[in-house]
C-alpha cells in the first residue's frame, strides 16, 4: 500500500520515537553470549566488529573505541597538537567536534557551511594558516563531505608550502592531515566506495542513536599514506586506549601474567565486548536496515517534494549518497521562532522531532570564548530553518504518513497564525 493511501487510514495519535535502537533476538542473543563467555570487556567481539567495519568501509586498519570523541582526541594527541595549533572545523556540527580538539590541546578554528550543510571548501581555504594542522570536516546527517576537493586543497603546493609542522607526525606528514568526522556517515556513498576512506582518518560514532550502534563507542578508520603503516598505526592507537599499558587485560588476567609496564601517556578509551556485541549483530543486518532508511527518506522526499515551503535534504547526487541517517527538513521563508512554534505544533501529536544542530557560536561555552554568531550566516540558516524528522527501520509505513501528515498540518497551523 502506498503512503498516499496509508495516510487516511492510521490512528488518530501515535506515539512516535525520534531514534531507539534497532535491538532485535540476534542483538540479544549476542550480548548474552558475551555475558555468558566470561569475558565481557575489549576480546574477540571487539576485534570481530573492526574486522566488519574495515570490510564496509575499506579502511586498511580499523580501532573500535568508546565514543567518537576519545577517538578524536587520540587521533590529535597522536598528531601532536600544541597549544598554538589550530583546527579548522565547522561552526555548524555537534559541540564533540570542538571539545576533541580543545580537549587535545589545540585551538578550533570555525567555519561557515555551505547550502548542503556541510562545511565550505572556500571558508577552508580563507581560514588555514602557518598554524593549521588539521581540518576536521563533518559528514552532516550522513551526507559525504566534498572529499575530493578538501583532499586536493591540502595537497596544493601553496597550502603545502605554508604549512609548518611542530611534531615528527607532521613532519612525516608534511601537509595538513585530515580528520573526517563521519559521526553519522557509516555506510554512505563516495563514488563507487563507502564513506571511511576518502580522508586521511575517518572516525565513525555508535552512540545509541546512530545508524549501527554499540550504546557508546566509535571506531577509527584509518587510511594514513606512505610511509606510514596503518597496521603498525593501529596497534600504537590500541596501546594508548589502554593508558599505553604493554599488556592489556585478557593476557593480565592469565596465571603468571600480571607483570605489565606503562609506555606512554595513553588514554582509557577502549571498547568492551559486551558493547561490541549490539553492534556485531547490528552491522551483519546493515544492508537491510540501509534499505529500509532509504524508503523511509524517499517517501518524506515524495510527500514534501509536493511543498513550496520544503527544502528537501541532500540524498543523492550521483557521487555521493547519504547514510540516512536522519531526514533534516528546511522549511522555507520561517524565522527561527516560526520554527519552533512548528516543533511544538508537530509534538502534540506525540512526533518526536528533533534539530541538527544549534550551531556551536549559540552554546554557552563557546560565545564566552569568543566566537560570534554572526560570521556564519549560512550554518545560522541551515540551523533556524531546520526540522529533523524521525527515519529508522523499525517505522512503519502508517507511522511515516502519520509524521508526513502532522509536519504538513503543523506548517499550516503556523503559517495561518
């Protein structure tokens, strides 16, 4: 049956969830086996879903930690970041994207967005300096970021020759590194590739609300060029996830072998297996479940194409195709306060909606530290015109007309008013 003809046969409320976790038998019985194993912390789950991760993405070397942003902060240190560094982000993201990088000890350096969320390639150019040592781009709402051409800037003689490394890292590097915050982006299209291996580094988040999850975690692609080696990259990361202890639990925890030494200043950032099991069973169904977030998506884009007042998201241009994360609707012509009356409207019919993101010059933390909202009118924009809607496998058909239809009457309910 056709959403059209769903839409006049669903109940009058529903409740609707913006984003619960896909937890089926096959994510409870894998949990269960690792409780029942013994071992329940970084083992063979963990090392199986980064064997998985590296086959999706493409990576040569895959490290699962326990959230996107230690996995951030480890990739910076492990560049050797100082404190007169910068890093060049975008002003429209999460706030995790700022504090890796703050929390490295490097300064952010915000940029604009361009009209598809993403961050600009031409405020990059305007931004980098002697002092950048990385760009760190956001894949918004799984949509790819324009690799190619963030890829083809660092590598340009000028930017190359400006560049002033203040670590053997950078040195060995020679260029500014980047550092793809693909947070919602596992299982997006570049090319004929998926996402995780356009960029120097690449990290995934598996918080409880992304498309494969873990409860918390993250997990790092890594795709470092000559003469690195990113499987000799990958044991130096898992030894600092585990405070850069030579001997990690599971060989401890063997009669005779409590002898260890501590080599480095490291991190606790490891994954536990009984994390890695939800998303073992989780990313074995991936396929299916991208399928299932992509009817969703095209029917939103059906059922609003037919709107003047829509901004339809990026899907799909032929290069690049979005993980489906979430469905960032822009309502046209609405000021900031027409959009959060529509919120509201859309909540009394128990639609949970959501807004990716308030831009980080909003929040507290950062308008205290100097950044202004006003030099980035587009992230501004994207933000106070944006309505994200709800776009998961478990969604029913009647429950994806009931959202299309409260959003379109919640439209109209504020424009009349």
């Amino acid at each position: 049956m056709a959403i059209s003809e769903i839409m006049s046969t669903f109940a009058p409320i529903m409740n609707i969830p913006f984003s619960p976790p896909y937890i089926d038998n096959s994510v409870v019985e894998e949990v269960t086996d690792s409780l029942r194993s013994g071992w329940i912390t970084t083992g063979p789950k963990v090392k199986a879903l980064e064997e998985e991760i590296m086959k999706l993405a493409g990576s040569e070397a895959v490290l699962c930690v326990n959230s996107w942003t230690t996995g951030a902060i480890m990739a910076l240190r492990w560049l050797g970041v100082k404190a007169d560094d910068e890093v060049i982000i975008p002003a429209y993201t999460y706030c995790a994207t700022a504090l890796a990088v703050i929390w490295a000890g490097a300064k952010p350096v915000m940029v604009d967005a361009g009209e598809d969320f993403n961050i600009s390639v031409e405020a990059i150019r305007r931004a980098i300096t002697p002092r950048t040592k990385a760009i760190l781009p956001v894949d918004i709402a799984g949509w790819p970021c324009d690799y190619k051409a963030i890829m083809q800037l660092v590598q340009e003689p000028d930017i190359v020759k400006k560049f002033q490394p203040s670590s053997d890292v950078q040195k060995q590097l020679g260029r500014i590194i980047v550092i793809n915050d693909s947070a919602h982006s596992i299982g997006s299209h570049y090319g004929s590739n998926f996402s995780g291996t356009q960029t120097d580094i690449a990290i995934f988040s598996l918080h409880a609300v992304k498309n494969i999850t873990t409860a918390e975690g993250g997990a790092i692609c890594l795709n470092m060029p000559e003469p690195f080696d990113n499987k000799q990259l990958y044991q130096q990361l898992r030894l600092m996830s585990l405070n850069c202890q030579t001997k990690d639990a599971f060989t401890k925890s063997k009669a005779g072998g409590w002898r260890y030494d501590i080599v480095g200043m490291g991190m606790k950032a490891n994954m536990a297996d009984v994390n890695a099991a939800i998303g073992l069973a989780q990313i074995r169904k991936y396929p299916q479940m991208l399928v299932r977030r992509k009817e969703i998506f095209q029917a939103y884009n059906e059922a609003f194409a037919q709107e003047p007042w829509a901004i339809l998201p990026p899907m799909n241009d032929g290069s690049r195709e979005t993980s489906y994360h979430i469905y960032p609707l822009r309502i046209r012509d609405f000021s900031e306060e027409q959009r959060d009356a529509m919120i509201a409207e859309i909540s009394k019919s128990q639609v949970a909606v959501n807004v990716h993101f308030i831009p980080l010059p909003m929040l507290t933390l950062f308008s205290q530290l100097g950044y202004k909202m006003e030099d980035y009118p587009q992230a501004y924009a994207n933000y106070a015109h944006e309505i994200t809607l709800p776009c998961y496998p478990m969604l029913t058909d009647e429950q994806v007309a009931f959202v299309i239809k409260t959003v379109k009457e919640a439209y109209s309910c504020v424009a009349k008013s």
